[in-house]
C-alpha cells in the first residue's frame, strides 16, 4: 500500500478540517510552485529599482550639538561659571520647536545667501513628478499658463521650505542635548547650514532676552514717570507747607551746622540760640552788677581802678612826686619852690586820678545798665520765640505727615530707578540659557545614499511583491487544490490525489518505465478493491460536475491499472452526446476483435485491449430514439450479460450539473467516483453535485483529485513526493 493511499485511510475516521485553515507550509510550497511568476514580477520590480537607486545623488551629513537650560552666573560669582540645569521635557520639546521653526530656516537662509546657492537654486528649479504632469497636461489641453519667475520673497520661502527638509532636529529624550543634522549634496554647505542653525537660534535666544529686558524698561519708564511727578507734588507741598507756616528747615539757613538734626527749624535754632545769648548775657550782666557794687564801696581799690593802664601810670608818678617832695621836705624849708613845685605836680596827680577813677565807676555804671537792657531784650525775645516755637509745634503735625508722603513716594521713585538702572546695564550683559556643544566640521566623505543596504530593500521588496503576486494568483483560483477542500463537502471523501501527465496515456501503460501516475491510480484502485465495505466496488460509476475535469482519462487510468495487475477491465462509455473514451486513447471505433461476447448484445460491439487489459464499449447504439440517456433496464442487461467476464467495470457518464445520467445509472453500480480538476472545480460546483447526487439517493463512493502539478502547494508534494522519488518513479 502506497503512502498516499496510507494518508488517505487515515483520514476516513477523522472529522472534515476546516477549510478556512491554512499551514504556514502552504507559503512555502506556494513559492515552490509558483517561482517562475515570484521571479518575473522581482524581476520586473528590481530592474528599475536599482536603475533608480544608482541614479540617487550623494550627500553629506553634518551635525552640530547644543545643551538646552544652561543658566550663565552673574560676574559678581566668581566661583560659579555655569548654573544648575533647570528644564523638563515640555521645555526641551518648546526648544525643538523654536529650531523648527520658519522664522528660524527664514533667518538662515538670509544670513547664508542660499537663495543663490547653485545647490539651492538648482532645487528651485526642479519641478516634481506631479508638476510635470499637470503642466503636460496643461499643454496638451491648451490651457498652459506662462510660467511666472519667483519674487525675491517668494524664493526665500521656496528655500525655507527646502531646509525644513533638509535638516533635522533631535532630541533623545534623555538628556538636555539637540542635535542639529543637515544632509545636502555639499559637505561644505551641509557644515554651514548645522552651524548657522546653531548660531540663528542662540542670537534669537539672546535677542529675545534682550528685548524682554528692553521691554521691561519701557514698563518701568513708563511707571516712573508718574512716581516722579508724585514725588515732585508730595515735596512741593511739603515746601508751600513749610513757607506758608514759617517752617524753615534749620538745615537751609544755618550755614555753621551742617550736621543740624533733620526737622528742626530756623525759629527753633533762634530760640536755642537766643537762650544761650541770654544765658551769657545774664552771667555778664551778674559781673557788671558785682563790679558796680565794689566800686559803691572802695573805687580805689575796685579791680577796675588798679586794672586800669592809666591809673597805674599816674600812680607811679604820684608815687615818684611823693618821694621828691619827702626828700626835699627833708633837705629844705617848706618856702622851697621845687618843694612847692613838686607838692603841687603830686596833687595834679592825685586830682587826675580822681578824674580816672570817676570816669571807670561812671563807665562801670553805664555797662550795668547796658547789661541789664540786654538781658531784658534777650528776655523778650525768647518769650517770643517761645510763643512761635509753639505754633510751629502745631504745624508740624501735618508737615511731618506731608514729609511721610514725600519720603514714601521718594522711596518707590528710588526703587523704580535703581531697577531701571539695572535692567539697562544687564541688557548688554544677556545670554542665551544654551551652550554649542560642538561645531558641525566638514565631512570628509560621503555619506549616503546607502545604495548596497537600498538594493538589499529593493530586493527583498521585489520577492515579497513576487511572493504577494504569486499568493493573489493562488487565492484567485478558487477551484479546489486540497483533499481537505474535498474533505469539508458533506458526503465525500477524498479517495486520492492524481498528478498530470504529459504523454499519451498509450504511451504511458505501454511503457515499462515507473511512474507517478500510475502509481497515484493504483493506490486509488487499491482502495476500490481492498479498502473498506464502503469503498469496495466492482461496478463503478465514474462522472464529475462539470466538463474537461478528467473524468473518461481517470476511468481509463484505473481500467488500465486493472490491467496491469493481469486481470481485465471494461469501460461503458455512457457519455452518449460525446462518447470519447476510445479517441482518448487514440483507437479505432471498433476493436480489432470486434465480437459479441453474449448473443443477446446484438445492437454494439467492444473493441478490444485499447489499452493492455482493457476494453472498450461505446453506449450510443443502446440509447432509445427519444432519449439521450442509456436506460437503466438496458444498462442492467449489459452488466448482467458483461460482469462475469470482467473484474472491474467502469461506467463513463457525462457531467452532473448538465445531465443527471450518472445519479440515475448509479444504482445499477456499486457507487459514484466523483472526478475533480485541480484548480477549476469549485466547492460551490462539489455541492451541486452531491445535491444531485441525493436527489436521487446515489451511493458516494468518494472523489478524485486530478490533474495536480507534481510539487504544487496542494499536490503531490513532500514527504510522499520525496518516497515516490526514492524509489525511482518519475512525474509523467
């Protein structure tokens, strides 16, 4: 027993499969049967593919790195060069933006001229695939427009564009770096274009910081213009407050005290310094009045007097006259005229003396009298001041809460200044929270296209297209390919796969040579004649759905297997509107040895060993006059008259979707074998025959794959393929 026929029994006690289930094998076996299509389509696909990749022009690569969120320490730091990192994703996210922005690509472009760059203009000028249609078109149709040049606006935008293609912001999430990647058909303009990304966005980073500062400078201008006049009003209150009520500061008028304490007016220095004039005018008027009184007692002795220069200087003289007078007292008489002369020069003397000392008690008066007046001036004074001290005491009440005002307005006035000035000197001072890493350096090399990895691609693209072709073609075909196929029509079995053949099938059984074939036809016959109760068959109908499924050359076959194995076969060609069992075989109508084998067979003939073992009857002369179908009572007579000379007889009836012969011949056989073609009969034609089948109760024997391609996807493939091969038998 064949390995196909061992499968096949398996398979008799195990429920249909589904149908719907596919092997990953299939692909495989798909691509085995089908590689002449895979390499037609791969082949039409990779031609131009390659054409195009060697087509594809080079470029270089260059790349330049910066770290975002660098925070620049102010110079009074010196310890600090660089402040701790403080961003998060949305702020790395915000900066590739800003790279990837229009404004950014407007900004290099015009800062590298490469609106005429020729790599850039040679862009400009080429139009896509999609263009050149349109304008063909355009052209054909007659409605061409004339093509307008580019304003200088207009082509800075072109090339902005095209730099969005052509760079490459990155950012790997994992860290504060971007990447700037540029790729051109230039290494030196690729290197460029990296690093005036780079440098556009750290002067837009700068600039914009720049201008926020800039803008906070005009905030602040144009609130300070209001503190100042505030501040002006407050202090000009203050000062009409001061001159309306006489509040003089102290601080304005007292040249001598500059460290004069704050709020203290000219009356109150007055008033302080007009009772320390009184103070001293009443110690001095104190002097004067002792002085008078000593000199009410003893002016002689009164220190005034003997102060005096000029009573010291009559004293002495008196004192000098007194002594000549006593020494010439004492030498002569008191008639001596120089005694007399010089009693009379002593007393002149002492009369001036008089004279002095009367003039120092009358000055001496007159100073006490003047002290007095002036102590009784400064007296008055002071109570004036006093008075006025105490109205100005009243007034400062509300001067000290028009200073408060003036000093807070001063205050805020004075902030708002000090941060003006800062802003503006940290304006020229700004920049970027960002640091370039690393330049772009000119590539030294190519950098792509990768044409090797591209052809690779192409390659493998083109088989998957062949593999996706050849799979669509197989889905395409929806006539059965598989025993399962089969399997899953309710009331049929698969009795076997055949394969095709490319000889005659007198070639085939006439030749010594093994064969798959044949083979495949003996493990089916096998079956019939040894299989189980409900597959043995002496008489069989053989038939099929629809026309050109095989069906005469599979009754011929498994006749001619019959033969082959020494016993003889008859095939009842029954098809009587196309008898063609005797034209497959190439032989004459009639046989050789053309004879009755019964006498009651009076109306036909057999011809004989067509094929070795087996013989031929065509049916056309037992067909009554008014009908095409052999009727069951003849056939009936036949097979009486025939079974007994044969071990195996084949009825060979027409389609069961045309004509119902076969469903009604059946019951005068053992069963109907249903013949399939591989790839054209349908499960939708499988169920119309069995429908017709049991309209009619006919007995199912099984079905018959035929015509499978030795290796397809559902044929005679693997390890059966693999044993029939061992043992040296070739596909006919």
């Amino acid at each position: 027993m064949s390995v196909v026929q061992s499968n096949l029994l398996d398979r008799i006690s195990e429920p249909p499969p589904d149908a719907s289930h596919v092997s990953p094998l299939k692909i495989f076996e798909i691509i085995r049967e089908r590689w002449l299509t895979i390499l037609l389509v791969a082949g039409v696909l990779i031609v131009p593919a390659i054409a195009f990749i060697l087509t594809l022009p080079a470029y270089y690569d260059a790349t330049s790195s910066l770290m975002i969120g660098t925070r620049q320490a102010e110079f009074r730091d010196l310890q600090a060069t660089q402040g701790a990192l403080d961003v998060d994703a949305v702020a790395i996210n915000t900066e590739v933006g800003i790279f990837k922005s229009q404004s950014i690509a407007k900004a290099v472009a015009e800062r590298l001229k490469l609106v005429d760059d020729p790599y850039f203009r040679a862009q400009m000028e080429k139009k896509s695939f999609k263009t050149r249609i349109a304008g063909w078109i355009s052209k054909v149709t007659g409605h061409a427009d004339p093509e307008k040049p580019l304003t200088p606006d207009e082509k800075l935008q072109v090339v902005r564009d095209l730099l969005g293609r052509n760079v490459t912001i990155l950012n790997d999430g994992r860290s504060y770096l971007i990447t700037v990647s540029v790729r051109t058909g230039r290494p030196d303009l690729s290197a460029n274009i990296a690093n005036a990304f780079s440098d556009v966005y750290l002067d837009f980073k700068r600039h914009m910081k720049i201008a926020s500062t800039w803008r906070s400078n005009s905030l602040l201008d144009e609130q300070i213009i209001p503190l100042r006049e505030r501040l002006r009003k407050a202090e000009q209150a203050v000062e009409q407050y001061r001159e309306k009520n006489g509040l003089i500061s102290a601080e304005i008028t007292h040249s001598g005290s500059p460290n004069a304490p704050s709020g203290v007016t000219v009356t109150d220095q007055q008033l302080v310094e007009t009772n320390r004039a009184l103070v001293a005018a009443q110690a001095d008027l104190t002097a004067k009045r002792a002085r008078a009184n000593q000199m009410m007692g003893n002016t002689a002795s009164t220190t005034d007097v003997l102060s005096s220069p000029i009573i010291q200087q009559l004293q002495a003289q008196e004192a000098m006259l007194n002594a000549r007078v006593a020494s010439l007292a004492s030498t002569a008489g008191d008639a001596n005229p120089e005694l007399q002369a010089a009693r009379a020069a002593a007393a002149h003397v002492r009369a001036q003396i008089g004279q002095v000392t009367s003039q120092i008690t009358t000055s001496t008066d007159k100073d006490l009298r003047s002290a007095e007046r002036r102590v009784a001036a400064l007296t008055d004074e002071v109570t004036k001041l006093q008075e006025h001290v105490g109205r100005e005491n009243e007034a400062n009440v509300t001067l000290q809460q028009l200073e408060s005002e003036a000093a807070a307005a001063r205050a805020v006035y004075q902030d708002f200044l000090g941060r003006y000035a800062q802003t503006s000197s940290a304006a020229a001072l700004q920049e970027p929270e960002a640091e370039l890493i690393s330049r772009a350096d000119q590539p030294l090399g190519v950098s792509g296209p990768p044409r090797t990895q591209f052809m690779a691609i192409a390659i493998l693209f083109s088989a998957l297209a062949g593999v996706g072709v050849a799979i669509a073609q197989e889905r395409m075909q929806k006539g059965v390919k598989e025993g399962t196929e089969i399997d899953s029509v309710p009331g049929l079995f698969t009795l076997g796969m055949v394969p095709s053949f490319s000889h005659s099938l007198s070639e085939l059984y006439r030749s010594s040579q093994p064969s798959i074939y044949i083979e495949s036809i003996e493990a089916i016959r096998t079956i019939l004649s040894f299989g189980r109760s409900r597959f043995r068959a002496k008489t069989i109908t053989v038939t099929s759905s629809g026309p050109e499924e095989g069906k005469t050359v599979f009754a011929l076959s498994l006749a001619a297997n019959t033969g082959r194995a020494g016993k003889k076969a008859l095939i009842l060609d029954c098809d009587t509107r196309g008898p063609s069992a005797l034209e497959i075989v190439q032989a004459s109508g009639k046989g050789k040895g053309n004879r009755h084998l019964v006498t009651s067979l009076d109306k036909g003939g057999l011809s004989r060993d067509v094929l070795p073992g087996v013989d031929v009857m065509t049916m056309n002369n037992w067909k009554s006059p008014s009908d095409q179908m052999i009727a069951p009572e003849v056939l009936q007579v036949v097979l009486a008259e025939l079974s007994p000379h044969y071990d195996l007889i084949i009825l060979d009836t027409p389609p069961l979707l045309a004509f119902p012969d076969a469903a009604v011949l059946s019951h005068e056989t053992d069963g109907v074998v249903l013949v399939v073609k591989w790839g054209v009969t349908t499960q939708e034609n499988l169920k119309g025959a069995m429908r017709q089948l049991e309209a009619y109760d006919a007995r199912t024997l099984g079905a018959v794959l035929t015509q499978v391609p030795a290796g397809s996807a559902s044929g005679l493939s693997g390890a059966a393929l693999q044993v029939y091969r061992h043992y040296g038998l070739l596909a006919s």
